[in-house]
C-alpha cells in the first residue's frame, strides 16, 4: 500500500533546493529589484521594447558595412603562381635554337607571361623537361625538384 503512495503523479516534486524562484521585478523597493527594476536611469536600455541590431558598435561605423562587398582580399594573402615542367619546355621549344640560353627566371616569366613582375613563382612537377636547366624560383615541388635534378639541371630559390 506505501509503494502505491510514492508514484502517484500528484506526489511528485523535484528535490529540495533543485528548483530556485524566478526574480519578480518591480514588485517595490523591497523586493532590492523595484524601481528601475536593474535597468539603470533613462536611455533606450531603461524602456520596453528595447532590442539591439546585430552588429551595432554604439554608433561607430559596423564592421560589415567598413569592409568592401565584393573582391575583399586582406593584405596578409600572397599570390602564388604555379607554373608547370611542361609549360616551361613548351616555351623552350617556341624560342629560337639559336638562342643557347639555359636560364629561366624572372625576365623568362614575364617575356613568356608566365608571371608578373611581383608574384611569387612555385615550380610544379607535371610534365619533364628534355634540356637540363638552371630555374629560379620562390618555391618548387618535390616532384619538380627531383626532375629537375634528373635532368641535370639546377633548382635555385629566389628571395
């Protein structure tokens, strides 16, 4: 009969100082929230119906109406561009054989428009070269350093 007593619905109650009131404000001074209730004196924030807009910074211009809309790249990105064995041999094939030339750097990059003059160039390793050369760069693969060096020729980094 005592087992029936202690699982009925209507003598169910959370445990002792699990449960905690909810703060009344207003309810008079004291209660130590009457008054102004928390809020402070005057301004948007005291008033009902106050909500902030997502992303206001108290008047500054927001951050998502100071950067640009379209094309943002921060400053800190640095644009890497690859050029590949193949492309190398191809243009190599295009010049002349009279010009016994087996250098390729910057000047080869630019009159090739294979690079601007400020990018930084990585060699990549598709393709093979047929002539050993000396290739400047910032950066190269390992595939196209171990080609290279196969080949005979010479991978120098540029600063």
């Amino acid at each position: 009969m005592m087992d029936e007593f202690y699982f009925k619905i209507d003598h169910l109650h959370p445990n002792k100082g699990s449960k905690k009131e909810k703060l009344r404000l207003g309810r008079g001074q004291g209660s130590g929230k009457g008054g102004t209730c928390g809020r402070g004196h005057k301004g948007a924030k005291s008033r009902s119906g106050f909500s902030k807009k997502k992303g206001f910074e108290g008047g500054q211009m927001p951050l998502q109406k100071r950067i640009p809309k379209f094309g943002f790249k921060g400053n800190i990105r640095k644009k890497i561009i690859g050029i590949n064995l193949d492309t190398i041999q191809n243009c190599i094939n295009n010049i002349s054989k009279k010009q016994e030339n087996n250098i390729v750097n910057k000047e080869f990059y630019l009159k090739n428009n294979l690079a601007r003059k400020n990018d930084f160039v990585k060699i990549l390793g598709r393709g093979e070269l047929h002539i050993s050369l000396k290739i400047h760069a910032n950066q190269f693969s390992k595939k196209a350093l171990f080609s290279i060096k196969k080949i005979g020729g010479k991978a120098v980094f540029m600063e």
